[in-house]
C-alpha cells in the first residue's frame, strides 16, 4: 500500500493539498493554525471515508515535522501547498514547501493554492 504524507494548517488553502491527496494515509498539522486540531483531523477523515487514514497532531516546525514523520512512517510521498507558512528550522526566509521539497526523503507533490487564498 502507497503511504501518502499530507502536511497541513488548516487553511483554505491547505485544505487543496488534502484534497488533492485522495489516498490520505497520515496528516500532520500545525496546532497553532487551528482552534481545535484533533476535531479538524477527524473532519478531515471523515471527508475520505473509502480511504485508509489515521491523523495525529505534531508540534514544533511544520517543515521539520513533516520530513521527520515522513521518515517515521516510510512515506512515499508527501503532499503540501504552495503557500505555507514561514519555519525557522533551517533558514527563516525559506517557506515549508520548499524546505520539504529540499529535505524530504521521498517524492514531494506541491498543490497550487492560490485559488483558496
């Protein structure tokens, strides 16, 4: 079975990448980006209910969090937006997709969200 990574916040336009990961196997989001991060996990696997899934929160850098679970779990491939929030882990200036593209041991699929923003 493919193990697909999706790295969210919450936002609209976050919600395009869980959209566009249509096997959703794990999630990792940003607690700081949503009020009540276990009830969004669960809504968003209740969006895919013919799809395998389990959700857990993670804290810290959401670029670091997000290589560091993909590791973890073996994924195959990872699914971000475009428009991510800003990290520090490896330099303030660098924006999470790109940073998860840089360090990701597996393949990386980027959603454009501008359209949600």
């Amino acid at each position: 079975m493919t193990t697909i990574l999706v790295g969210t916040d919450s936002s609209a336009a976050a919600d395009l990448a869980v959209d566009h990961a249509a096997r959703l196997a794990r999630s990792v989001v940003d607690p700081g980006k949503a009020a009540d991060p276990d009830r969004y996990l669960a809504h968003v696997a209740e969006r895919f209910p013919g799809v395998p899934t389990s959700t857990r929160v993670e804290h810290g850098e959401a670029a670091e969090r997000i290589v560091a679970v993909a590791q973890e779990l073996n994924a195959d491939t990872i699914v971000v937006g475009n428009r991510g929030t800003h990290g520090s882990w490896w330099r303030v200036r660098d924006s999470v997709p790109n940073l998860v593209l840089r360090h990701s041991p597996c393949s990386v699929f980027i959603v454009d969200t501008r359209r949600a923003q």
